[in-house]
C-alpha cells in the first residue's frame, strides 16, 4: 500500500487540518505558520509536502515554466541510451537539442529541475524549524520527523550538487525578501551537510514503517545513501563500510525476476531503498495539472506521464508521443541471453501494450520509432492496465524505484574494487545481478571495473542515474568523441537564478 498521505499534492498537504467533534473550519488564507505546526497530523502533511517536490522532477505544467517531463531530459535523453526521435519529438526542440549536447543556461529543464529540488529543501527545513516551537509533538516525534526532514534536505542537496557541482547550502528559512539569494556553496561544505543530515537521519528514522506509512525514508535508506554519497566522493573507507552494513545486514532482497521489480502490482518490494510514490487513480487525474507547479492543484491527484511521453508514437495505437525511444548502442550492449531485454524495450516481433481507453494489443511496428525501438520499461503488458492509469489515459502511478537494492550492490562492487577492497565480494555482487538476468558468471581474470560498469548500464538502463556516471567515471571523451566539452560534467545554473542572485550565485564555466 502507497503511503496514503503522498497521494496528496504539495503544499496544500499542509493545509490538511483535522476535525473536532465541534465543526470549526477557518479560511484557507487564514491558516499561518503560527497557528498550523501544532499536531502529529500537521508535521506529517507538512513532511509530505517535501517528498511531493521529487514527484514533479517528472512534472507537466501549462503553466509556469510549461514543464514537460524535464528530469528525463536531463538524467536520460542526454545519455547514449536514449534519442529525441527526431520525428516524434519535433514538437520539443529542446529534447532534440540535449541529445545533442546544446545545453544552455535559459532552457526550461534546467530551471524547473532546480526550482523542485529547493522547493523541497525549503519544505524540509520548514519542518526542522518549527520542531521546537510550541506544539503536541511528542520528544519520540520530534526525533523522527526531524530525521525525515534532515533526510529529505540530504537527498534534495545530492541531486543538486550532482547535476551543478557547487549549488547553494540553504540551512535555514530566509525571511528577509532583500536577503534570500544563496551563493555558491564548496564540494566539501556540501558532502559535509549531506553526509551529515543523513548521519542524523540514521540514527533518528525507525527501521521500517508501517503499511500505512510505506514510502517514507527510513533508517536503512539513509545509510544507503551515505554510502552512495561517499562512492561519489570516491571516499572508499567510508563507502565500503557503509555499503557492506546494508548488504549484510539490511532488510534487503533481489526480487526473484527483473520485470517484477518495475510491476505496478508490485510497488514498494524487498529490493525498494526509496521509491517515489505515486497516487491515483482519481476521476479528475489531468496530465497537464497533476504536479504542484500548476494552479489547479487542489483538486489533482500526483502522478507521472511516463506513458505519454515514452508509449509509441508515428501513428501508434492510443495516440502517445514517443518523444524518446532506446539507442542501437544501448541495444548492442546486451549479452546474448540477457532476459532484461525483453522487460526494457519494444522490438521487431514483440507484442505491443498500450494504454488509451483501455489496454490495447498489437504487434508491434518498428516505423513507430526512428531508432526502430520503443521503451517497455515500466510498462508493458502488467502495466498497462486500468488501476495504473487515469481514466483520460495519460496519467500513470507506478512508482519511481529510485534506489534500489541491486544499484547498491554494484555501488558496493565499485567500492570494493576502486578502493582496494575484497575482489571476491566485489565479483559475487555482479554475479548476483547477471545470474538474475540469465547470465552466468564472469569469467575467471576479467576486468572487475569494465564488467561493473558494463552491468550497472544495463541493469539501471532508462532509470535516472546514468548521465551522472559518465560524469564521474570520465566516459564523456569515449562516449560522445568530439562533441564532448569538459563543460558538461555541470549542468549551468538557470540563468535566471544568476541574475535574480545579482552576481552572488556565480554561473558555471562555459555558460
């Protein structure tokens, strides 16, 4: 079961007040901090209204910077996996132009992207500041939620650094509207907030949740992401000690079949570390209103529109766009007998499921597609079905698995093996994610490195974590050839954050 209250969207998850048996309702606009942060059920709406700032990563508005699916762009279409099919994606000129590496400071993705991750480390350190004041929050509450925030404004932070390299540390609430920019922050201030924030999430989250609360950050979550915070640091004491706690001794298991992992019927399983949870389905889901980005959000329920976007398009059944479709590089990548294959993308000879008024069934057509492939990822024959989708047929509410215990046991494999640790436990973590796949063993003498980075592009394909890789593991020469600019290992702040900063938040190189 879907944490219930993350169903709820944005900030109006804090404006839920509970009900006496006297009927006492006041005006929203009347609802102030002062007189909201008072019970368990306020702290909790308020908690949740930072996680709904992850969900609009994927987010489609009309309305303010008329996102349309920009955290894909940038985590997926900008990687050797994916193209902007130029047919089907003609209509966004700025998917095309990230394929093609033509990043510029002014682009929407940039600013929507950045926009959502310090609405939510703004919503986090909300909570934390209002713990302390006069309210009915037991000294047990308040070390949770306060673990929870500090999680929440960790996570919020790593995406940041990892996407601008130096974005601002923002610890508090600013209140003085003269005095709200934030200048650019050092690579160790930020690993040492983060890594600190999670340390504290740690020792402060309970272990699990119950199914009512399913979703929320928990203990082994943050010393999961302090172990993938210290690989990126390349901090390999610290990583491997880490990643070894939550492979021994964590609640963690492979799901026994890869398409099982991605199945809606199967949200939340013994391999989810943090997954991003969605609602729905409601009567009055919209595509275009979903996010909290948009005005009409009162009345929305959250969801994504990984179908709309990704379904096949060119003439497909139930009219979707197919703006991004897999690579033939991604495809000659898989070993003979890969099972992943089959649960990652549509090909010549496959059965074809879409979802419009229903599930339609078709073969499936390679004109479909400029690459002759379509993403099936998330979607497929379990997953196109009426509990996933909004009535209209373009909303969807699988869960993001954003973390996942098989990426941690390659990031353990990566520890192990760039820092000097145990071969053999390196090598039996990616053995444990081939043989799940139908694939045997490595060979004896192959290169541990090259076959980890060759495992974790497959396994983690169409997922948001392989841009940041080429990034670190200094892929971009190899990969892109001359197109590559050493530019890219930063994405440029939104341009106009650096101006609304007036030369406090200074732009990235080359921007």
């Amino acid at each position: 079961m879907k944490t219930k209250a993350l169903i709820l969207i944005g900030i109006f998850a804090i404006t839920i007040v509970s009900c006496s048996d006297e009927l006492d309702l006041k005006p929203l606009d009347s609802i102030t901090t002062d007189s909201f942060y008072n019970t368990k059920g306020d702290f909790d709406g308020a908690i949740f209204a930072a996680y709904s700032s992850i969900q609009d990563f994927w987010g489609t508005s009309t309305e303010t910077l008329s996102e349309r699916g920009e955290y894909w762009k940038l985590s997926m279409v900008i990687t050797d996996d994916v193209m902007a099919d130029p047919v089907t994606a003609a209509g966004d000129q700025i998917s095309i132009d990230i394929d093609n590496l033509q990043i510029r400071a002014a682009d929407v993705p940039y600013a929507a992207v950045y926009t959502q991750i310090y609405e939510g480390i703004y919503r986090a350190n909300l909570v934390l500041e209002n713990l302390d004041g006069e309210n009915e929050l037991s000294a047990e509450d308040k070390t949770v939620l306060g673990a929870e925030a500090k999680f929440l404004r960790a996570w919020f932070h790593f995406q940041a650094m990892k996407m601008f390299g130096t974005p601002p540390l923002a610890l508090e609430i600013r209140t003085d509207i003269a005095n709200l920019a934030l200048p650019n922050a050092t690579q160790e201030e930020l690993y040492a907030s983060i890594l600190g924030d999670f340390g504290d999430a740690a020792s402060g989250l309970p272990e699990s949740w119950d199914s009512g609360n399913t979703g929320r950050a928990t203990s082994w979550a943050a010393r999961s992401f302090i172990g993938k915070v210290n690989v990126f640091k390349e901090d390999w004491g610290p990583a491997i000690t880490a990643l070894a706690d939550v492979v021994d001794n964590g609640p963690y298991s492979l799901v026994s079949t890869y398409e099982e992992v991605f199945s809606f019927a199967n949200e939340n399983n013994s391999e989810s570390i943090f997954e991003v949870q969605y609602g729905g389905p409601q009567s009055d889901d919209n595509l275009w209103v979903f996010d909290d980005t948009h005005s009409e959000n009162f009345k929305a329920s959250q969801g994504t529109g990984r179908g709309w976007y990704w379904d096949a398009g060119n003439g497909a059944p139930a009219g979707k766009l197919g703006w991004w479709a897999p690579t033939q590089d991604l495809v000659d990548s898989f070993e003979d007998g890969d099972e992943r294959r089959n649960t990652i993308l549509y090909q010549e000879g496959d059965t074809y499921y879409t979802y419009g008024n229903g599930q339609t069934v078709v073969d499936y057509e390679t004109d479909w597609s400029s690459t002759n492939y379509t993403l099936k990822k998330y979607r497929g024959e379990t997953n196109t079905v009426p509990g996933n989708h909004a009535p209209n047929g373009q909303a969807d509410f699988n869960n993001e698995r954003w973390l996942r215990f098989a990426e941690l046991k390659l990031l353990y494999a990566e520890a192990l093996i760039r820092g000097g640790g145990d071969l053999d436990i390196a090598e039996e973590q990616i053995n444990d994610i081939r043989n799940r796949a139908g694939l045997d063993d490595l060979e004896d003498g192959e290169d541990l490195l090259s076959a980890m980075i060759q495992e974790k592009r497959i396994e983690l394909a169409f997922e948001p974590h392989r841009w940041f890789d080429i990034v670190r593991w200094d892929l971009g020469p190899t990969i892109f050839g001359s197109a590559w600019n050493d530019n890219y290992r930063v994405f440029p702040f939104p341009q106009s954050e650096v101006d609304r900063s007036q030369g406090l938040l200074t732009q990235n190189p080359g921007y």
